[in-house]
C-alpha cells in the first residue's frame, strides 16, 4: 500500500495515510477533524543515499540568491 501526504480543506490539517490502489482517495478521512474533504499533496520522493550519493545542503539560499548549485535543496526556479 502506497503512502500518501494529504491536507484537510476544513482544518488546514497535513497528515500521512496508507491507502490501497483500488480505494484511492475516497476512503481517507481527516486525522484531526475526520472531514472527507482532503486534498492529495504532491510528496518529495524517499531516496536511498549511499556510497558516492551528493550531500544534500543544509541551509537552503533564498530564491533571490539565483540558481543552486550541486546538492542543493531547491531546484532552480
């Protein structure tokens, strides 16, 4: 079962839910206010780091700052 990101259109709450392919959306309710209105979000990928893999940066340069660079934590925008 795949892991999704959802936001509450009533309370503004973000919340994780497993759900199976075949009940999609339908079947996940608020975690906080138990609302059938939530929204899909779209979830960075997990990604396994391992030997060789690019640091990823830790303090991420305001988007005035212009392109990032190798391992940075935005994408050029």
């Amino acid at each position: 079962m795949p892991l999704f990101e959802y936001r509450c259109r009533s309370c503004d709450s973000r919340f994780e839910a497993l759900v199976r392919v075949a009940a999609r959306d339908s079947a996940v309710n608020c975690e906080s206010c138990d609302s059938p209105e939530v929204e899909r979000l779209m979830s960075a990928p997990a990604v396994q780091a391992g030997p060789g893999a690019l640091p990823i940066a830790s303090d991420c340069p305001p988007p005035s700052a212009g392109p990032c660079g190798t391992g940075c934590c935005r994408l050029p925008g």
